[in-house]
C-alpha cells in the first residue's frame, strides 16, 4: 500500500488531521463540541510534540486526529509518529492546518509523514503502516524521487556485507545506468592494480575483488558534475583490526556511495542539465597473508605516495584515486560522500554531518538550504594549518594524522590534495546511521544530505 497518496477513492470517507501547539490547542477546543473537548481532556492531550488523540464520531468511527506540534522543534518531524499509530483509514491536513502552514512547512510535513513509512522487510516481515495521508498534486514527481531516493539509500547501507559486496553493488549501479540510459563501466583485475593502485592495495586481501564503479549520463557540453562514493562494502579495519563492537556497523562503510547512487539517481529521473559521472571505489578492507600493513608505503593514481599510518583509515586511500580519475576525465564540480571519520561524530553528532568546500559561498548556501529542508548539514574548515599533520618524514602523505585532534579535518586535507585547483569541491563526512529508534528515522541505514545537495544543484544549474 502506498501511504502518500494524491487522490482519495469517491466512496472513502477523508479523515482531518489538526496539527496543534499547546497554545492553538486553547483557541480550537473553544470552538469544538463539548464531547470532543471532554475526549480530548481525558486522553491528556496537551499539544506536545509527539502526542496524537484519535476523535471518533456518534458511531464509534474515527472523525479526526489531532496531533500535538512543538513549535520550537524541527517541523518535519511533526507527523513521523502517526503511520504507525494512526488507525486504517485515509488522511488529510485539515484546512485550518493548511491555511496555518506555508507550502514549503507542508512540504515537510509531507515528507516527514513518508519517511516515517520505510520498513526494511528484506529479511523479516515489517508491520506496515495502515494509514494514507492525501499530499497536493503539486508536490509532484520531485517529492516522490527524492522520498524514494532516501528509501534506496536507507537500503543499501541496512544490507549486509554477505549480501552486499563489490560485485553487487556494481550490480545495482549497473541496472540504475541501465533505467536512465547511463554509459557504465566497471575496472577491475590487473587494469585496476595497474591504473588505480590505491583501491587495489586496500581490496584486494579480500576473496571479493575490488573494483572502481563509473557511470557517465547526461547531454554533452553540459556543466561536468562528478560524484564520487566510498564504498568500502564491509571494514574489518584491516590488519589495524576494529574490535568486534566497532565491526557491528561495518556494513554501513558503503553508506558514500549509497548516496551518490541515490542522487545520481534524483539527477537522471529529473532530468538535470548536466553531464553527470559517478564513481564508486568498491572494496572490502579484508584481513589475509597479502594485507597492506601500516608503515607500508603506497603508490597512488596522482603519483602520491601514501604512508599507511592506519589500516582502518581506507576510505580516503581508495577515495584518491578516484578523485583523480574524476579530476582526468574533465569535472568542473565534484562533491563527495563517505562515511569516512568517527571525529566528525565526536564533534557533530550523529544528525549533523560536517560539509567541506573550497568555495565558502556555495557551502554557506547548501548549509542554508539544508537547515530550510531539515536535513542540516554543517561547514568545516579545510584549515590549512594541520596540513603538515599528514606529511610524514619519508612520503608525501600519510592516511593518518600525527595527532588524534582534528580527524575529520585532516582526512579532508588528505582528499583536498588528490582535487586539483580550479576545481569546485564538495566533501561529505555522513554517518549514515540512526543509532536509536525515532519517529521517521529509524535504527538502521540513513539518508543525509541528499535533499539539500539536490535542492542546491537544482538551483544551481537550473
């Protein structure tokens, strides 16, 4: 069943849901009917984010629903607790609701109501959400993409690592390309340890090949965009081993390019003015006899050597390479994601990921609509001071900074330095994850800066 729906059948009766704050509360029970207004005082509403009050009618059947509203929190999140407490039946926003709330605030309604509504149900029977929610037409075919795009996302990164290596992700990117007309290429095996040595080394202890996903789409003399993803399928650490508590959400280490397949996806639906390419380092970081070790000293596509300092810092390793294939190949923008530090959690929370950029204008704007859209991003310095943070005495970088301070930044500098100048560049360090359980954004997989890439893209290209 689909919850957002955009037309109600002729024979269902559309059920009013009022979204109230405790002071609206007051205005409206002094025009409700006295049975409504007792209902409402014995159920202890209070107009508290979070509260919901289902009224019935004279025949036991439900006439309304009202739900509380903290006008101080984010509204998006207003509506993500109705699907799974709202009874069966077809819903609407209330008039009152409507004329209260401007189109962009119903927007987010909307969408909190339909991300509250994902059930990853590949390998368990999910209770589904009984209620529909009437959105306007007008909210189209860019709503329902991007709805869908966080889904996509959301899946990919839930999928275990048995069921989600190099090979299969290159399989979904593959079947996307196909549904858009997308050029796609896949390199791997001696082509790859020869042209992109960096993703080889950090792969290739593993028995599932490494390999470098690309996809071209887009009309020609367009704008160039590339997106680059992290798509280390599962991370052991490597030979600098994780303990077993730090593996448990390893499988999300794909989460970069579970959202670079996402917006590319936005991108080709939508039809985006661009000439798009995406490409995606797919790796294991494994634990064999032919594992890199620290103190190794690596060859990169750029030329750069790289001294391991750290086995379990691989996401930037294999991101070089491709940055400097994405560089090659013409980009004129590349914008990245990777789950690629845990300091940009100790510094910003699992909700707030931190947005790198050389243009401070355009990354003041994305952090502008990200907070409009509820889906925040956060500007972080490329403070050129910790550079010498990652040269080490006998190679030109290391993948690992000589302090534990300043983790998200340095790994941005070790990216900044694979991104030649002239080139507008974009990093995401996301986490992709909900630790706990919250209306609209359950414990698994999450989608962060999908909504507020788009929105800035679409704005920018037109």
């Amino acid at each position: 069943m689909n919850a957002l729906i955009t037309e109600a059948p002729s024979n269902s009766p559309v059920i009013p849901i009022h979204v109230l704050s405790e002071s609206q509360l007051t205005r409206w029970l002094t025009g409700a009917p006295p049975h409504q207004a007792q209902w409402i005082e014995q159920h202890g509403f209070k107009g508290k984010a979070g509260q919901l009050v289902v009224l019935p009618d004279e025949d036991g059947q439900v006439a309304a629903a009202i739900c509380g509203h903290d006008e101080k929190k984010d509204i998006i999140w207003t509506l993500a607790h109705l699907p799974a407490r709202l009874p069966k039946g077809i819903y609407s926003l209330s008039t009152e609701t409507r004329e209260r709330f401007s189109e962009d605030q119903q927007a987010l309604l909307y969408m909190g109501f339909g991300l509250a509504c994902y059930r990853f149900d590949r390998y368990k029977t999910q209770t589904q959400p009984k209620a529909q929610l009437l959105i306007p037409e007008t909210l189209g075919e860019e709503f329902m993409a991007l709805l869908d795009a966080s889904f996509w996302a959301r899946d990919i990164v839930n999928t275990p690592a048995n069921d989600m290596g190099p090979q299969e992700l290159s399989d979904l990117a593959e079947q996307l390309a196909s549904d858009h007309g997308a050029s796609f290429k896949v390199i791997d095996g001696l082509a790859l340890e020869e042209s992109f040595p960096a993703i080889h080394i950090v792969g290739h202890a593993s028995t599932r090949a490494p390999r470098l996903i690309t996809m071209k789409w887009g009309r020609a003399g367009a704008p160039t965009l590339a997106l680059v993803g992290k798509g280390v399928v599962f991370d052991t650490g490597g030979l600098s081993i994780k303990p077993s508590s730090g593996m448990l959400l390893m499988k999300k280490d794909l989460g970069g390019a579970a959202h670079v397949l996402a917006l590319a996806k936005v991108i080709m639906q939508l039809g985006l003015d661009v000439d798009l390419r995406v490409y995606i380092p797919a790796v294991e970081n494994a634990i064999a006899g032919n594992a890199y070790r620290p103190s190794d000293i690596i060859q990169t596509r750029k030329g750069t050597r790289v001294e391991i300092g750290n086995t379990d810092a691989e996401g930037r390793v294999v991101l070089a390479d491709a940055l400097t294939l994405a560089a090659e190949e013409g980009a004129e923008r590349i914008i990245d994601f990777a789950t690629l530090t845990g300091a940009a959690r100790v510094a910003l929370g699992e909700d707030l990921p931190p947005i790198y950029g050389r243009d401070l204008n355009g990354v003041r704007a994305i952090q502008d609509l990200s907070f409009e859209l509820s889906d925040p991003l956060w500007p972080m310095p490329l403070f050129d001071g910790y550079r010498e943070m990652i040269q080490p005495p006998h190679a030109d970088l290391s993948n690992s900074g000589s302090s534990p301070m300043a983790g998200s930044i340095t790994a941005a500098l070790f990216l900044d330095h694979f991104v030649p100048e002239g080139i507008d560049w974009y990093h995401l360090d996301i986490y992709a994850w909900n630790v706990g359980d919250r209306p609209g954004r359950p414990i698994g997989g999450e989608a962060q800066g999908i909504r507020a890439m788009w929105a800035w893209l679409k704005a920018t290209y037109g």
